[in-house]
C-alpha cells in the first residue's frame, strides 16, 4: 500500500475554519494553543505513519489468533508493541481529565488523533476507540470507586474497555437481550449470558480487560427499560481495585470477517461472572448511549481516515500510471502513453474521494468540537444549543461518512483497475475493512431512524434548526459577495428544499408511521449532502480570506465547484425517492417477492 | 450460504416476453421447443443448485495452490470433478454448432445456463467463459485446421481457452503492449513475452490449455494497428492435432486476490512458445475484438446470476430474522419481534435487487438473442440491425449489470447486519467476488467510452436509434392502455430526456472531446436506467397479457411501480452531473490535488 501522510495541511485548515483556538481559549483549554496542537498532531502524524501504518497489511495478512484451549487471542505480530508505545506516549488519556491523570486536551483535538490512527491502521485503532466509549460512560455513570479502579486504568491504557450488547438473536433491537445479573450479597453481581460481535472483548495488549454489560435484573421490565449496565472485569477486581483470580468470563471464538483482520471480534461467554452495576438499576439503556454516541462519532472519524486514505493511494496511482492518451490530445508526448490523471471519470473518482474527505472532515470535526462546548462552556444555553445540535449532527456524521468511505474505497479501487483486486496494492483491504463501517454502533439504516424518527419527527428538529441556522447567518453574510455567489445561491436553493422536504416527510409520518422508515436513509443522505455544501461554501470563504497560498486557495475553490456541479445533485434524486413515499415499498406482500 | 434455488418461472417469463420460443423456430433452431429448452434448463438448475453452489464456499476458502517448482496450479476440491461432470453432461458444447460436435442451441440458451452457474459458483463459472470467448474467436478467425485442432477440442470441453491480452504496463491500453512473435521456418511463431491476469491460465481441469495471445509480429506498426493474435498450446500441437512436448510457456505465479479465490488468476510466461498466427498479421485487434465482446455480455450475465443471488440470500435472512416492530405497529404479535421484512428501507433493498435482477435478466437475455439474429438470421438487413443494436447494448449490459451486482451485494450484506461481515454467511463472498466484475474484461469506464464515445458519437447512435424505436412501438402501442399509462408516460419522458441528453453531449463533444470522458460513466447509467424502465414497462405488460397467476401479476406491477419510483429517478442526478460537462473535472492542475 501506499505509505500513509497525514493530511496535516487540511487538518490545520479545518481548525481554522472551526475557529478552534479561540473555542478552546474560551471553554478555558489554556495549554490548548496553536503551538501545542501542532507539536500535538505533528507528533501522532509520526506515530500513525512510522509505526501504525507498517502494520496494516501483515495485521491484515496474518489476523488475530484464538486458541480455543485457553480462550486466549493473539493479536498480530507488532500490535502489542505499537500499544505499549501508544500508552507510553500518552495518548491514551489525551482527552481525559487532568484530574483523573489524563491531558486535558479537547475531545475535537482527540478525534483528529484518531482520523489519523483510523487512516493507518483501522483494524488497529478498533482497540482504543471502545476504550473511549468506556471512559465516557465511567466518567458520566460510574460510582467514585468505579472511577478511581476502573476509569484511571482505561485513561492510562494499562486496561481497555469494551461494549458488550449484541447477543444471537438481538442486533439492533437490545430490547431483546438475554443476559442475566443477580445480586450477590456482597453488592457485587453475577452476570450470565453471551454477547456476539465484542470488539476487542479479548487480546494480548494489556493485562485486563473492562467489560461494559447490558444485562437484565431479574424481574426488570420487558423490553429496553429493563436493561441495566455492568462493569465485568476479565480479571475479577475489588472496590479497592485489587486484582484478583480469572472472572467467570471468556471468549469462545473469533469471528473469521471480511476485513479488519486485527481487529478481535469475540463471542464472549459469561457464566456468573463478577460484576458491578453502572449507574440505577434498568437505567442501562441512557448509560449505553453516552458510551454509544462518542462510538458513533468515532465510527464517523473511521470513515473520514478511510476516504482519506483511499484518496491518496489513489492519486498517487494515477499520477503515476500510463495508460491511453487525454481524449483531448496528447498531454505526456515524451512518455508511452498519458498518466491516467489525465482522464475526467479518473478525475471524477478522485475528486469524489477529495470532496468528501476535505468537507467531510468539517462536517466531523465541527460536531467532535460541539462535544467540547457541551463539557466546557459555562453557559447552559450554549451547552444545550450545541446538545441538541449534536444529537442531530450524529447520526449524519456517522451514517455518511461511514457510507462515503465505502463509496470512495470503492472508487479508489477501480482507479487501480485490476491491480486493485489483489492483494498487494492495499486497496481490497481497504474496501473490505471500510464495509463494517456502515454495519457496527449502528446500521445507517439504525442511523437514518435516528435522525428523521428520533431527532426531526420526535424531538421536533431542535438540533436541526441550530444547523439551518448556522447556514442562513453563511448565506446572509456572503449574499452581497461577488465571488461567493456561485455557492451561495446553490447552498440556499438546496437547504430551502431540504427545508420543504423536511415538512413534507413531517406531514406524512404523522398519517403513517411507515412514511419515516420509507424516507429515512434517502433523507440522511439528503442531510448529509447539504451539510457538506454548507461546509465546502464556509471552506472557499475561509480560504480566500486567510492567508493560504494561492494554489491552496484556487484548489479549495475547484474542489467545492465540482461539489456542487457533481455531487450536490444526488439530493434531486433522493428526493424523488422521498416522495413517491413508503406506498411502493410495503405493498408487495412478504409472501409475494419471490412469486 | 442460503442455498441456491435457480430462478427458473422468472427465466421461463423473460423467454416468454422476448418471444424467445418463435424466434428460435424462426431462426432455424428446429429442436429448441419448449420442451426441449425447459428440460435443458431445468438440468442446468440441478447441476448449479446441486454440485457448483455447494463448492462456492469451501472453494473460497481454499483457493488455488500454486507449485512454483512446477507451475502447476490446482484448483479447490471438487472443482476437476464438477467440470468433468460438465462436459460429461455436454454443457461446454451447448451452444457450439452441431457440425463441430456441439449441441446447436440458441446462445440466449446458453446465457441463461450461464446466469445459473455464476450465480451458483463465480469462481468455477470463470473456466467454461474463457472457453466460450476462445470458441467464438476461433469460430470466425481460426483457418480450417485451427477450428478441427484446437476448436472441436474446446467445444467438446477436453481442453479450455484463455485470453492473453494484459501485460504489466498495459490494461485498457492495449496499444502499448510488448510480447513479440516471431516466425519459424515451418510456418508456426515463437512466442515471448509476459502476460498478466489470466484467467484460468493454468490449472487441473483439462490436459491441455489454449492461450489465444496478443502479441507483435516484427516491424509491426505501433499501437494498436500492429497487435496479432496467436493459439499458444499449453503442449505444443501439431496441424494434424497430435500433441506433443509441453511448449515453452508457464505460469509464473497467481494473484492473491479479494475474491474469486477459486478463480485462477495467471502470470503467463511466454518464452519463445509455439504458436499459430490466427487471421491476418496485425489484425489481431478485431479478433481480440470477436472474442472480448463475447466475455462481455458473459460478464454482464455474472452480474445478473449474482444480483439474483444476492437477493435471494438476503430475502430469506429478512423473512426469517426477528429483530424490533414495524414502525406502524407490531404484524407478528406472537413472536418475540416481527421479521425484518416489514421494514421499509429492509424492503427498499429487497426489491432494489429484486428490481435490477428481473429487469437486468430481461435486458440481458434480449442482448443475447441478438447474438441468434446475428449467426441465423437468412435477411440481411435484420442482422445489421440486430448487430448495430447489441453493439449499443453490449457496454450497458457489462456496465451496468456489474455495477447492479457490487450495489445489491452490498444491500444484501447490510440486510445481514453484522452477520453479513462473517464469513459464515457467504455474503461477505458475495461482495468480494462482485468487486471483479465491474473491472475485468474492460472497466466501467471502458464500457462507458465505449458507448458513448464509439458507439454514440463515432457510430452516430445507430445501435441507439434501433432501441429508441422498439421503446417508441411499446409505447404507441399501450398509449390508450389505462392500466399500462402510469408506465408509459414516465417511460416516454425518460426517453425523451435521454435523447436531448444525447444531443446535448454530443454537440459539446465535438467542441471539446474531454466532455465525452466527463459525460461517459453518468451516461451509462442514464442508458442503463431507461433501459430498465423500458423491460419493466414491457414485463407488466407482458404478465397482464399472459396467462399468469394473480399473484405474480402483482407482483410484477408492484415491482415495476417500486422500479420507476425509486431506481428511475437517479437519472435526475445523472443528468445534472452530466450536464455540468467537463469543466469542474478538468479545471484542477494534477499537481495541486493535495495542495
């Protein structure tokens, strides 16, 4: 595969936009200034590429190993050792509280660190990201104790956390689960069942493991309200944060996949073991959503490496292979043939690619910046104006980079023609590691009822009328502005439908539940391409007002014009699908598909 | 892997809607009755359903074993055995004419006996489809002793065809091409050179393998115009059809590659290798020709076996997995939660693929019974015809039956969830192995310019202006039809959109040719839309007409509403990319990319 480079450049550029440092001045991040951030990114730019990077294709190659015998899983050659590194140079708790031996540095700062992980090494980086699930959910959930045992050992990175929900027979719907608790007399619990799917529910890079259970007290309601976390350490683990015997928990087998080779994906068996309850009893569900939102904006962060990452591989193919002449005449006369650059459906591929993940990135690291307003700011209306905007930024983050990573994983690959369906270019990896994106912390199909169901129909677009808002101030600002009208016209035209399309969808649902299930991923894209115009238009004004080279500035403004010539559309046509409504889809009776 | 159930009612109405059973007696094929073609196709159902869907899997896992002592290459278990059943039963001979030993039926038969093993075993369908592109060559280009030698042997399946045509600096590029021949003095050539991506170049299945060969006789012309085309006999083969030594030629290695682990995929070494010049020197292009757009509509049938088999599997995981209630109200309140068939967007991919599959089938099959007018047809004018329309056809059915295959893979592995990312399922396969499809035997974007470039601009669109008029009968015909108007007049308006369409991009392209690479793959798929709309129109119709139960009369109607609701409307966003022309894609200097 082609070496990984940061995107060092762009990642400065979006925190401009974003007006990070002045935020993070604000909210009271002293030590977060320009300087340290950029020793700060520099430094995990080096680690990404010198030591992740490297081991992507052998930890792809050689995957994790599970001897049955013991339970024990094998990550591959190097993982442990780039882990001990990882935990050394603290990047473990960059995020986490000074308080609680971590860096205190901003939640947004943490999730360029993990783009960049995720570009690397996505298999890898599966490792650290549940164990910031699990710090979000100690640090709102956990009882002191809990916090001083387990919380300190996952910021430090001598333990990691993992998410046990899914079981067999339950998936999305958690309201299923099997798995039992019962309270033993010391205040402890017994925790019995399977969960499937564990993301690093076992491995060889620490010494514990810290498991998060949803599990049901006996006589708890049916259904979600009657779920209730635990924290079940693999090794059993006092109130005093004594290490104890083996817990009665254990893997029983590695899933064989289609990607992420490094990554462990466990069946874990419980049978008794000793846990403690998070949080009250049958509150399990609210706990599993702080832990699964900061998962899903890191899924977000996995796309965004991804499209990153499969964008580079494959510009630098195409500038390098020969291959036909420009139909418009010969452009390389002294070589063989023209580099395949020259061609518009290679440019097409590989300005999708560069489209999604320079304004994807925005987008991502925008609502990664909200989580920091939400922990710092001292003012409750900014804390809540930006929690609502987040909950509706989420499932848009989530679901579209996620799909966008597949659809530029995919581009990325025919740019290497046959040489992108073997092994030894990196790109079937890459393809084959981007499709569980769209599946893990929830289905874009779970991500698109969250958004249109939960966030639009049911909270009544709170969070969605903060963006709109943040988009009328754009355009009123840049409506008079003469080199800016070719995006503002377009973004406020797009955003006025998107705007109708909303009431239209509204009005619906309300006469039949169905209409939301029916428009819901056509309008999560719709969402998510309007967000980006929005983004790609703040993006051309932001480079023409600072101080960029003018090759910066003219490629920004190239870029954002093939946004809006070539990708914007797609919203005309999810739009028709949004309207002709859920009457095609649901009267072919089941019984008839295959008549 | 849910097992394979051939398709075969919908096989038996796409014959009925093409008329497939009067044209045959029309053509001369006296024996391919009704009878006589259900009975065939319901031998290929068994054979596909009963020995090749079973190997699918465990021959993925396995893969091929290459001896680099030898250059020997076994395939998986089962696979020598499942083609010696093959020929056994006559398949590899179905469509070859009766003189040379074949069967002499329709090649729109043998098409569908093709959908059948592709959608059963991809990797094992490679084999025979070599075969069929070595059959046709040698049928129009080989001389009198080359068709008795080297054709009977491969019509009667105790040998296989390949196609040598890429090198390691040339793919669509055939121009550039390096491999020499040179003559002996007994009239044969010695040829030299590397060949790459060969499929099924060596294996275990037959005692000999003929390589039909690209390669440059001395004092060629450059480019394209000094391309010839050799028959390179694994054991060197006499004029008089004795075999002798293994000749001078091996294979060198085999690709390791993202799927079709059972499909062999060659380096050949060519080192001074005897061989025979096939037509005339420098002409090997219209041969290679012959034989490539053969593989083509072969590869477009892979697209459709596997968009059917995508759909199946996913259809019966949403039949059977319980996972939440439908959002307008529980449908199986004795079960623990409904199937997720009820929901909305689970459907909108269930007929997604049921869509593109009885559609593509329809589109397909029609391409192919092309073929039959072109070899049978006594008047002149009806083959001209029927050639000038499957040239047209020929790109939109590889094009866009492989892109159908990678999008309906990708819906069905989602409807799995997680599930879909194990192996265990087979989906995951499914996906990997749909991936090749859209790029061997000419990429998407090959297809593309094909089209529009050669077939549309260069040809004027005589194939184009064939297809517009059949749509243009169909629809005068069900004008006043009131139960057919909801089709017909959004059929005629797509029509009428793509034929201004065509105007519009072809007076940019004579301003500036860069337009056509720009306009090229949106093209396509706008083409490849109408198209659909067109069967679709034509299959309700049809099954209105018939004498079908109730049943599947609904369900095709219902099929085709969900058809021109939601998969018609993505030519809106074709249209606005293309119309967007050139300038967003060309504007950027390749070297500020990653400025």
């Amino acid at each position: 595969m082609h070496p990984y480079t940061a995107p060092l450049r762009d990642i400065r550029f979006a925190l401009d936009v974003l007006g990070a440092e002045d935020l993070y001045q604000r909210l009271g991040f002293k030590q977060a200034d320009r300087e340290l951030i950029d020793a700060v990114l520099e430094e995990a730019a080096r680690f990404a590429q010198a030591v992740l990077a490297p081991l992507n294709a052998p930890g792809d190659e050689q995957g994790c190993a599970f001897d049955a015998a013991t339970g024990d899983v094998r990550t591959p050659d190097g993982f442990k050792e780039a882990y001990a590194q990882y935990i050394e140079a603290g990047w473990s708790g960059l995020t986490a509280p000074e308080s609680r031996g971590g860096q205190g540095l901003p939640e947004s700062v943490g999730a360029i660190v993990k783009e960049m992980i995720d570009a690397a090494n996505l298999a890898w980086g599966n490792y650290p990201l549940l164990s910031h699930g699990a710090i979000v959910a100690l640090e709102h959930h956990g009882e002191a104790w809990q916090q001083e045992v387990f919380l300190k050992r996952i910021i430090d990175g001598s333990w990691t956390g993992t998410m046990c929900l899914t079981e067999p027979h339950c998936g999305s719907d958690l309201g299923l689960l099997k798995t039992r608790a019962t309270a033993n007399s010391d205040g402890s619990y017994s925790v019995t069942g399977t969960k499937i799917f564990i993301t690093g529910g076992e491995h060889d890079l620490t010494a514990n493991i810290v498991h998060l259970v949803l599990a049901r007290l006996p006589d708890a309601p049916v259904g979600t309200r009657g779920i209730s976390m635990f924290v079940v350490p693999k090794f059993m683990t006092s109130r005093e944060g004594a290490v104890g015997a083996r817990n009665a928990l254990r893997c029983g087998s590695i899933e064989h996949k289609m990607g992420i080779h490094g990554s462990s994906t466990c069946v874990m068996n419980f049978d008794g073991a000793q846990g403690y309850l998070i949080g009250e009893p049958n509150k399990g569900l609210a706990a599993m959503f702080t832990m699964m939102n900061s998962a899903r904006l890191s899924v977000g962060l996995q796309g965004l490496g991804l499209i990153d990452r499969a964008g580079q591989c494959a510009l630098a193919y195409a500038r390098d292979r020969l291959q036909m002449r420009a139909l418009s005449g010969t452009k390389f006369p002294d070589k063989p043939a023209d580099p395949i650059i020259v061609h518009p459906d290679v440019r097409r591929m590989l300005l999708t690619c560069k489209a999604l993940s320079e304004g994807g990135r925005l987008l991502t690291l925008h609502a990664t910046t909200l989580l920091d307003v939400i922990a710092q700011s001292k003012d409750e209306a900014e804390r809540r104006e930006a929690d609502e905007l987040l909950g509706f930024l989420t499932p848009v983050v989530k679901g579209m980079l996620t799909e966008w990573a597949n659809e530029c994983a995919y581009h990325a690959l025919q740019v290497f023609g046959g040489h992108g369906y073997v092994r030894e270019w990196g790109m079937e990896q890459l393809a084959r590691d981007a499709r569980i994106t769209t599946i893990y912390e929830g289905t874009t199909q779970i991500q698109a009822l969250d958004l249109l169901g939960r966030k639009i129909v049911q909270l009544q677009g709170a969070g969605m009328r903060r963006f709109l808002a943040m988009i009328q101030r754009f355009c009123e600002k840049h409506m008079h502005d003469a080199s800016m009208i070719e995006f503002v016209l377009p973004l406020a035209e797009a955003t006025r439908q998107w705007g109708e399309l909303t009431m239209e969808v509204g009005k619906r649902a309300s006469a039949n539940a169905d209409e939301v299930g029916a428009a819901a991923v056509d309008y999560l894209a719709t969402s998510g391409y309007v967000a980006l115009a929005y983004w790609w238009a703040r993006a051309v004004a932001a480079a023409d007002a600072g101080n960029y080279p003018e090759g910066f500035k003219t490629m920004k403004r190239e870029t954002a014009r093939f946004y809006f010539a070539r990708l914007l559309p797609r919203i005309r046509s999810h739009d028709a699908a949004i309207r002709s409504g859920a009457a095609t889809l649901q009267a072919l009776d089941a019984g008839l598909f295959d008549s």
